[in-house]
C-alpha cells in the first residue's frame, strides 16, 4: 500500500474508469468479493480472503513492470483493497490504551532470578538438541 499511495501521490490519481485487462480483473475481484459476504460469514471470508489476494496479485504484477505504471490502474487497484480494507479491517491499527502507554514509559525490569531460570531453560534445550 505505502508503495502504491507513493506512486498515486508523485504522478497523481484519476478517477477516470478505462477498460483494460487489468481493470477487468481487478472488478472481477471485488465482484467475487461482494457476492461472498452476501453468503453466510462462515463461509464467506476464506472467499473473500481469496478476493483480496488476487487483487493483490494483479496489482503485483503491475508494480512489476515500473517502467510502464499506469496510475489510473493503480489508484483502480487502491481504491479495491480500501474498500475491502472497510468491510474486513485488515489495516486496522490497535489504539494503545492508556494503560499500555503507561507500561511502555515505565521501566519495567525482570528479575536477576527470573533471567537465570531463562538463560537455565535456553541452555537445557541447547543441551538437550545438540546431543
């Protein structure tokens, strides 16, 4: 994604629909993808999950060449894995919460004890495969 949005960003995005091999393939996915999610969600996310993988796919293939980028074909491509991105939340960032912040800032130290019974265990196991 942080590759794509560079590329829209320096050379611009159109809205413009163009009919291409890409395009083509590109709505053929989330065509596949909206009629999973109108089935049961059991059954549905290993189907949408697919979708989204060969949007990603066609993509991939067109990143590839570098030397020809179409940017209305990839804005196209952007465009499907966000609005995939809204219904299954695959970029989704975890809020920290106050109190994980407040864990980080700490200085949180283990135990001399605890290091020894870790570094004990590590040199059991290291023993214990090298034999």
């Amino acid at each position: 994604m942080v590759k794509l949005e560079e590329i829209i960003s320096i050379e611009g995005d159109s809205n413009d629909e163009m009919e291409s091999p890409f395009c083509s393939e590109v709505e053929k996915y989330m065509q596949h993808f909206e009629l999973a999610f109108l089935d049961d969600l059991s059954t549905c996310m290993p189907r949408a999950a697919a979708s989204l993988f060969g949007v990603v796919k066609v993509a991939e293939k067109e990143l590839k060449k570098e030397d020809n980028l179409d940017v209305t074909e990839l804005a196209l491509m952007k465009r499907a894995i966000e609005q995939i991105d809204k219904v299954c939340g695959i970029f989704y960032k975890v809020p920290i919460s106050v109190v994980e912040s407040e864990i980080e800032k700490s200085d949180v130290s283990v135990p001399d004890d605890v290091m020894k019974l870790v570094k004990a265990r590590a040199d059991a196991k290291e023993t214990k495969g090298g034999t």
